[in-house]
C-alpha cells in the first residue's frame, strides 16, 4: 500500500521568497514520485518527476525536488516565489510496477505582493 | 503536442440521471485512468485500462461502469446520479511502455449534479 501525506494545506509565502512544500510518503515497494500543480478551474501539469534516476529533479518553472530515501521525502522547492506560482500543488507516488496514483491531499500556495 | 482531451467540459444533471464522460487519450498511449476530484480533495483513482482491459480498480461505485475501446478513448458512464457526484472527474493517460508511469492529466469534465 502507498500513502502520500503534505505538511500543511496552505502555505503563504512573500513575492521572491523560498517556496518549500513538503511530501511524505509511504511505500512498501519502490516509488515513483511525482509533483503535480492544479491552477484554479484547470486540469493537473506535471512539474516533474523522481523515477529512480537522480535523486535531485528539476522540472519545469524553476521548481525541483530531491529525493530522499531515509526520509521518505519529495520536498518541492523553488528559490523565488512569483505570483504566477499560485496554485494548488499536489504530490503523488506510484511504483516501479506499474500502479494507479495515490495523490496527497494538496498544498494551496499563495504568494504575497 | 497533443494532450488529453475530455467531453465534455461542463455537465449539468439531475439526481437519478445518467451521464458519459469521454476521454481520448494522447496519441500512441494505451493506458487510460479515471480520477474523481471532489470540490477541496484531492483526485481520487477510480479505474484503469491498459490495451482494452481494466487493469485496476479503485474506489469506482458500483452505479459507474467505464471501458476503453479499439481506438483507446474511454468512456466513464455513471447511472443513478446523486448529489455527491459532483466532482471534476479526470482521465489520464500514460505510455506503458515508457516504464515510468508517467500520468497526463486531461483538464476535465466538471460534473454538477442537481
């Protein structure tokens, strides 16, 4: 069974500031990791994805992730919020053997003028 | 470069009602999943198909029944409609052989149940 838990359901950060969005999973088998970003009334965009390569993942709008196993983390980061960066953010973790997503419960972030 | 695409956008319907949902997957994928998405949840999996064959299933009602065809788009049809139904329902699609499982989301069908 795999199970996706993010710290925090809103997370406000200033214009320009660090964003952090945190991801934890459980897994009993090896995972596939996944940010994904929902903007209001729209469909979900892959940010970008941990499939056992690389540990440190860069995706798309200058976010990356890094995996960490001892952990079991998948933190999304971003050194400069924008406000265009508001949105819903979801993580996800699937399996090297080929299963449905189990989606965490989403992280809203604002970003402040 | 093509993406998913799902009909329609918008559906309104009334308790006990039937509606369809239709997604037709990236070109060249042959795995199809179903998501439903209540208003401040995250997507829920319903059910898969790989090659024309349910390959797995979640927490669909029985009141849904879903299958892929000979061209890989899929239909969700959902009977019976109730209240709780509505939802932003998702499809997405994924190359299997790709062997990443990576899911691209179609925007999907808000369902509005009356």
């Amino acid at each position: 069974a795999q199970s996706v838990t993010q710290l925090g359901s809103h997370v406000s950060v200033s214009e320009g500031a660090l964003v952090l969005l945190r991801c934890n999973y459980s897994s009993s088998v090896p995972p596939y990791l996944f940010w994904y970003v929902q903007y209001p009334n729209q469909g979900l965009q892959l940010l970008l994805k941990y499939t056992s390569a690389a540990t440190l993942v860069k995706g798309i709008n200058g976010f990356e992730a890094e995996f960490k196993k001892s952990e079991t983390s998948f933190h999304l980061t971003k050194p400069s919020a924008h406000m265009s960066d508001a949105a819903e953010y979801f993580c996800a973790v699937s399996s090297v053997y080929g299963q449905n997503f189990v989606f965490g419960p989403g992280t809203r972030l604002s970003v402040l003028p | 470069a093509a993406g998913v695409i799902q009909s329609p956008r918008h559906l309104i319907k009334e308790k006990r009602e039937t509606a369809t949902l239709k997604c037709y997957p990236i070109p060249r994928h042959d795995t199809v999943y179903w998501y439903q998405q209540g208003p401040g949840q995250d997507p829920q999996f319903l059910i898969s198909f790989y090659e024309k064959m349910q390959s797995d299933k979640g927490s669909i009602p029985d009141r849904f029944s879903a299958q892929q065809f000979s061209d890989y788009h899929s239909e969700l049809n959902m009977s019976s409609l109730e209240l709780g139904d509505s939802a932003l329902y998702f499809c997405a699609s994924s190359q299997d052989r790709e062997g990443t499982d990576t899911q691209y989301f179609g925007p999907g069908t808000r369902l509005t149940v009356l």
